[in-house]
C-alpha cells in the first residue's frame, strides 16, 4: 500500500501545499510515487529508466524544501531533457548506453523548483511519431484502454500523468507532442510561445524554432505554477519573449470575458469525427454559458502546402541531428539500431537542397502571418487537436508497405526524386493524409509559435477522453490560463480517473 494513500488525489501544487505545511514529508511523497510506478509502469510502460537515485538525492540537497515544487515527483521526457550521466535514449536503441555529459537549462529549472526527477518517460524513437511504439521498447499504452495510444511523441507523460503515478511531467511539442497526448490521456497541454523555454546550452533552438518544451499536468494550475518556474531566456537564445513573473498565476483568478471563434474543419484531406466536432461544440457552449462572445470562424490555408514545408524542415534537422549524434557516440548508426521510418526521415533530410529548405521557411512563414491575420480579431480559437479519440496500438505505426516502399527509395538512391518539384510535391502530398490523420492541424500553433492548450474536457460514449485545442495570440498564454480555469471550474474533470485495477 502507498505511504500516502490520499495521494492520487491531489495536484501538484497540492502535493506541494502538504509538504510546506508540514501535513505531510517529502519522502512519503516520493515513496508513494515510486510505489505507483512500480506498480503501473508494468502495465502502461510509460517510462524508459528509472531515476529514483537522482530524486534522492535532489531532496537531500533541499533540506529546507526550497521551491514551488519542493518534493513533489515528477518525470522527465527522454528527449530534450540532459541529466549528467544519465542517458538520454530517446527512443532508440542508438544511444541507450550514451551518458549525458551535463545537465541543461530545462533540466536545472524543473531541480530549481523543487521538482523530484524520478525517471525518463517514453517517446517514439527521436520523437518522430505521434504514438509512443518505438521498436527499442514496449509500446506505451493508454490508462483509460490499454489497448489504444497515448499519441506522442510525450506519450509516456501522458500515460503517467493519466494512471497519477505522477501529478506532472515534462514534455515537449515539435508538431502537437505535447497537446495531442493531453487530448488522447485527458490531461492539461500546454505549448507555449516559441522562445519562452531555452534549449540552452545545446542548442538555439529545435526544428528551425518549431519545438517547444513544457509539461502535462492535471490541473490547470499545476500548468500556470510549473511554467511560471519555467519561462525565461539564456544569453545568446534566438528568440526573446519577455515573461512578467507571476503573471501566470495571477491570471487564474482575471476572470475575463472574451471574444472566441471555434472552428470543426480541418485543411488536410481526412476525416473528422462526429466526436471531435461534438468536443468542440461542447467547449463552445461552454464558453457562450460563462458569458463570452464566441462564433464560428473560417480559418483559411493550404493544408498540403503546409505538411511539405513541414516535412521538409524536420527531415533537415533530423539530418543535422545524426551528424551531432555520430560525434556524441562516436560512430554512425547502424541499420539494425535505428528503425526504417527515421532512417528515411534521415535520407530525404540529406537528398533536399539548401534552396528546398529555404523555400520551406519561407513558406512556413507565409502561412504563419495568413492565419494569425484571419485570427487576430479573436482572443482565442478553438478547434480539433485529434480527429477521433486514441486509436488503437499499431494503427499509428507505419504500414509495412510504407516500410518496403522506404527500404526500396533508400536502397536504389532515388532521393533526387525529391528534388523535381512536381515529383516532390505529389509524392509529399500523399504522405500527408496518411500521416497527419490523427492530428491534421496540431502542427500549425507551431508553425505561428503561438501557445495553445488541449484541455480534457470532453468524453466519448466508450469513456475515452477527446481533448479540445486553444489558441491565442503570439505571447498570449496568460488568456489561455485565464480562459482554461473558467472552463474547468464550470466543467471539472479532477476527479474523473481510469480504471486500472
């Protein structure tokens, strides 16, 4: 039995609150959690190693419980989070024996705040899928049906967050990796405005300013504390974005009325379900009860256009991200060591051009003012960050045909292929739908860089949690906390929980 049976019940800032208040010591705390993910990680395999060492000794270093978060459990996500000597796997088998050699700025802020690191969560190898099935580990299974995905690429935060085997944890969105797992576990996603969290010392930024780091939690404002510790800029960061500590916070009790559109659609060729569209119309009668002026918007862009450029600028970086990763290890990969999707991720990033990849930014940022223009006269839009709730494993995954089509594009060097316009563009515009169906337009908040947040409002008939998206205006998040503690004072979802006895 857990030291501290009334854990699950309570937030992070709960948990918190006991610990200072003396109601409670850290240690039962961070026993409890241990003991919950001995117990759940067998089933959901929502982490890739255990740090219990690291969490020890972080407490024993704040005696005098120095924080926000001081003593509360959390994880960190197996990608964009150095801990010296511990590895950083990300999902492959390529680094599983390949210490960090420091910690880095994100790593600091979460010890900063008192957090306890009890281990790495899962990802999909390198973060490039939006289910967390890498073939080095065990997939990471959905706490509300085993069965079924968490999405990604923060799904083993998600699984952890959900099962309450931690009540927060790290994570981090490229193309809606922190919002889409919020939206399939029925958590709290927020990613923030590109720039707010540094990816000092290592790099300026990821994916060409399309990464962002932040966490999942349950609770809003779990949310609004944690990324108050969090939002800050290193010297030498590309991207500036002032912060006014404690804004944040304060914005959980503003209370503001607001003028919000809400759209159902999506501007990829696939599907949406009738459950989605219903989550958006739910959140849109919520918001019209609470007194806010909410309407139906068009929001207008070139979906395909988009997931080109996209795919071109990751499949760029991926490149770049194996040319450091042979210096970290020392060598290449190998094949057996990498799986079949990320290695062609890597050919396609080095058969474009230098010119494909500038034409892709540029696009990128077209589109970017396209759509902030349409929206500005909203202080938030609302609209789907999945198409359906969490599919089941394997369905995410690529298909073995995909896979032979890969190993032949690979093997007989077509690549220049990809550097005839018209070839590219029909062979990319396939990859789209078959790709992005689950999450068609999670990757446009990090095309603009403006935050949004999946809330976990909405479930299905079957009991699966189909979380909502919101976004506001660029450096807005403060509206998002404000907006989001509304919604979940009017419809609370705290105490909905899986069922995994």
């Amino acid at each position: 039995m857990p030291i501290f049976k009334e854990y699950t019940n309570f937030d992070a800032v709960g948990i918190a609150e006991l610990i200072k208040s003396k109601k409670i010591q850290a240690i039962d705390a961070l026993d409890t959690a241990i003991d919950l993910i001995e117990q759940l990680d067998p089933k959901l395999n929502f982490m890739h190693q255990k740090t219990y060492h690291y969490a020890m000794e972080s407490l024993n270093r704040n005696k005098d419980l120095n924080g926000t978060f001081a003593g509360v459990p959390m994880l960190m996500k197996d990608m964009d989070s150095a801990l010296y000597s511990v590895p950083m796997m990300q999902g492959s088998n390529y680094l599983k024996d390949i210490p960090m050699k420091f910690n880095n700025s994100l790593s600091k802020k979460f010890t900063n705040s008192g957090s306890l690191i009890c281990g790495k969560s899962a990802t999909p190898e390198f973060g490039l899928m939006i289910t967390t099935e890498p073939k080095a580990f065990k997939p990471t299974r959905n706490p509300w049906d085993t069965e079924r995905s968490t999405g990604g690429s923060s799904g083993g935060a998600g699984s952890a967050v959900a099962s309450r085997a931690v009540p927060i944890a790290h994570a981090s969105d490229g193309g809606g990796s922190i919002r889409i797992p919020a939206a399939a576990c029925g958590t709290v996603g927020l990613k923030p405005t590109r720039g707010r969290i540094s990816f000092s010392p290592s790099h300026g930024d990821k994916w060409g300013g399309l990464t962002h780091s932040g966490i999942l939690s349950r609770t809003v404002r779990d949310t609004a504390h944690m990324y108050n510790e969090l939002f800050s800029q290193e010297v030498g960061d590309p991207y500036s974005v002032h912060y006014e500590k404690g804004s944040l916070i304060n914005a959980l009790n503003k209370n503001k009325k607001y003028k919000i559109g809400f759209n159902t659609e999506t501007r990829v060729p696939v599907p949406i379900s009738e459950d989605a569209k219903n989550a958006v119309q739910l959140n849109a009668k919520i918001c019209e009860d609470l007194g806010h002026d909410v309407e139906e918007v068009n929001i207008e862009y070139d979906g395909l256009l988009l997931s080109r450029a996209f795919v071109i600028i990751i499949t760029s970086h991926v490149s770049q991200m194996f040319n450091e990763l042979k210096d970290l290890v020392g060598r290449k990969y190998k094949k057996n060591e990498v799986e079949n999707a990320t290695r062609m991720f890597d050919y396609l990033g080095r058969s474009f051009r230098a010119s494909d990849y500038t034409w892709a930014r540029y696009t990128i940022q077209k589109i970017s003012r396209e759509v902030m223009q349409q929206t500005n006269d909203y202080d938030v839009v609302m609209m789907p960050i999945i198409s359906q709730s969490a599919p089941l494993l394997g369905e995410l995954r690529p298909k073995k045909s995909a896979e032979l089509i890969n190993d032949i594009v690979m093997t007989l060097r077509l690549g220049s292929l990809f550097r005839n316009h018209t070839i590219r563009d029909k062979l990319l515009n396939k990859l789209a739908p078959d790709s992005l169906w689950f999450a068609p337009d999670a990757l446009l908040q990090n095309v603009t860089g403006q935050p949004s947040i999946s809330l976990p409002t909405f479930f299905t008939d079957k009991g699966m949690p189909l979380g909502v998206q919101f976004a506001a205006r660029y450096a807005d998040e403060e509206t998002l906390i404000d907006l989001s503690a509304q919604i979940e004072q009017a419809n609370p979802w705290i105490d909905r929980r899986p069922n995994l006895s």
